[in-house]
C-alpha cells in the first residue's frame, strides 16, 4: 500500500494505492481544499472512475464545460484526457478511485473515443452505492482476500459503467451544451448546501431557466425529479456519517436537512432498505453483513 501528499493549486489531496491487481487498481482520495479555485491541469494514465462517499468536486474539462462529482454520482476520466479539478464552496471531497485499461471498457465502445460513449458523470444506482462502502470496509480488513477485493472492485465497475452510458438527445449540440451545463449548475448548488430548504423557484434561477423548463430539463438529463435528486443527495450524505462517525441520528437528520429523526428513517429505510440505526448498531463484520445483504437483495430486485 502506497501514499502521496502533495499540495496542489487549490487544495492539500491525499492519494493512496489501496489495491493493484491486472484487472484493476484501486486507492482513495482526500482533500481538503485551501479555496474553491481550479487546479492545475492533470491527465491520468489510465481509464478512472471517481467515487465520493463524501464532499464535493468538480471536474472541468474544456472551458465552461464541467461535471459535478458526489455521494450519488460516479465520475468518468478518460485516460489521456486534460482536466482541471475544482472543490466548489471548498467543502472538500473523499472518494475511492478505480483505475482500468481500455480492455475492461464495454464491447460496443470504441476504444479511441471511448470519452464520446461514456459519460463524464452518471447517477449512481443504491446497489452500487452499498457496494461502494462494502468495497471500502473490506479494503480496511486484513482478512479480506485479494480476489474478493478484486471482484468486488470489478462489480462494481460494471455497475458504474452502466450508468455512465450516453444517454443521446436529438437536440442540437449547442442546445444540449446549455442545458447540460444548466443541470450542472444545479446540482454544484444542491452539492455544496443539500440541507438548504431548496425551492423550484431558486434552483431555476441558479440554472437561469423558468422553472417549469428546469423541472423538464433536469428529469431528462438526470433520470430524477428534482425533488427525487435533492433527497438522494441528503441520502447519499448521510449514509458516510452513519457508518463512519459516532454522531447522533437526530443531529445527522437534521444536518441533512430531515424535519425529524423519525423522517429520516423513514426514507432511509425506503432507500437503502434498512434503519440508519439497524446499520449503525451493527459493528465490523456485522456491518459488511448488513451491507452484503442489501447488495443481495438490491442485485435479485434488479434480475
């Protein structure tokens, strides 16, 4: 296991080398941004997926152009690609990081423009968030075997894959730019403040569309109402502060912008398939047990 600190242009990032096999590598990622500024230009020598289970970033591929990466997204980095990384309201960002050649990108994609077939960003589905933080806890387990990381890894990348698949439109490239880039503008805002009382109205204003547009616009490009989409991000939020910290379920509800305790338990349950406190009394092994078993169900519901 290997690690780098380097401080960068915007902010201090921490990289490690969590896992490498020849199908796969895996590491995680932190950062803890000095200013929302963009960094300098880097290029990756293989194919990323970008996972956060906490925070935000932004990807910046080409002027005006840029994807926001969080908790319910998985991001794209073409390998040999320039991008420029940004932390919007410089919250900061922790993810995990899987790393593959071309031969693992799916059949119908043709490898010299594999950035055209794929997306920059897609909408995680909960089987791959749960497998996310399963894959997380075993790569922290000393137990665990190299080909269970491995093919933990692997799923999960076909899980991301998946959703990262162009969704064509039939309007004109320029059209589909703005409101692309529109869409973009507000899930940076949802990204950065998810617990605020949002309204059509000021996320329309955000996008600088009418909101009746906005509303049509952001369920064909995300797959999701609005409302859908900012209660997903509360979701997805929350879920690392009930595995990962010892703070009380009522003040991680309302941090996430829940009326109530018993609100957020009701749509946790309803999401993930579990109580927040079912998941967070369950310890160590208990707790991949727990997460394993919503992956199951999660992979029959989907067969």
């Amino acid at each position: 296991m290997g690690s780098m600190r380097h401080r960068g242009q915007a902010a201090s990032i921490v990289r490690r080398t969590l896992f490498e096999g020849a199908a796969i590598g895996i590491s995680s990622f932190a950062a803890h941004p000095e200013s929302d500024a963009c960094g300098d230009v880097e290029r990756q020598n293989r194919n990323v997926v970008v996972l956060p289970f906490s925070g935000v970033f932004a990807k910046h591929d080409a002027p005006g152009r840029h994807v926001v990466g969080t908790p319910s997204h998985a991001v794209f980095i073409a390998s040999d690609t320039p991008y420029r990384v940004a932390f919007p309201g410089a919250v900061g960002d922790r993810a995990i990081i899987l790393r593959f050649d071309d031969a693992l990108l799916p059949e119908e994609v043709d490898r010299r423009r594999c950035g055209d077939a794929l997306g920059s960003q897609g909408l995680l589905t909960v089987e791959a968030m749960m497998r996310r933080d399963l894959l997380r806890r075993r790569l922290t387990d000393t137990t665990a075997e190299r080909l269970e990381i491995e093919t933990l890894g692997l799923e999960l990348l076909s899980l991301c894959l998946l959703v990262l698949r162009h969704k064509h439109m039939p309007n004109r490239a320029a059209a589909r730019q703005r409101r692309l880039r529109a869409v973009e503008r507000v899930k940076e805002a949802v990204a950065v403040a998810p617990a605020e009382a949002w309204s059509v109205a000021r996320l329309a204003a955000v996008a600088n569309l009418s909101p009746f547009h906005l509303c049509h616009v952001f369920r064909e490009l995300v797959g999701a109402s609005i409302h859908e989409y900012v209660l997903r991000e509360r979701l997805a939020q929350a879920l690392n502060a009930v595995l990962d910290s010892g703070d009380d379920l009522t003040g991680i509800a309302l941090e996430a912008g829940f009326a109530s305790h018993s609100h957020f338990t009701a749509r946790f349950r309803n999401f993930f398939g579990c109580t927040p406190s079912a998941l967070r009394q369950k310890k160590g092994v208990g707790q991949i047990s727990q997460l394993r078993k919503i992956v199951t169900a999660r992979t029959s519901d989907r067969d």
